[in-house]
C-alpha cells in the first residue's frame, strides 16, 4: 500500500446514497473527513432529491447534482464530468 502525506490531500469527492435517510446517515462522516484532511476541499455529487441536505453546510466546498431518473445511464456520467 502507497503510503502519502494527508496535508497533501486538496480535494476530496464524495458520491452520496441516492435516498436521503441513507445520505442523512452520513452526514457525521464529513465531519471525519474534514479533521482528518482539515486543507482539503470537499466536493459532494448527489442526485437531486438530497441535494438540500447539503445546502448549508459549510464543510463542503461544491455540491454537483445530478437528476436520479437518469442514475443508471451512461448519459449521467457524461453529466457529472
């Protein structure tokens, strides 16, 4: 396993569940995520039911959303990037 210097970490991204008990119940792990990479910026892609979960939370630096009806198509992809 590679080892690497976590202050060189800038940016994480983070994938959510696509139903929101299942995102709400990640949510205590941002707060992880920023104590250990306290530098780095964090990016979430969610579908767009949940996206208001993230709304105003300060911890993360920009939210991509993606509509969950198209979730399983090569075209959402294509959307996100």
């Amino acid at each position: 396993m590679a080892h690497f210097d976590h202050k060189q970490i800038r940016h994480v991204l983070i994938r959510t569940p696509n139903y929101i008990g299942d995102t709400i119940n990640i949510t205590p792990c941002l707060q992880l995520v920023k104590q250990e990479y306290p530098e780095a910026k964090i990016t979430i892609i969610c579908p767009d039911l949940v996206a208001d979960v993230f709304k105003y939370d300060r911890r993360i630096t920009q939210c991509i959303v993606f509509p969950l009806s198209r979730r399983k198509k090569w075209s959402t992809y294509r959307y996100i990037l």
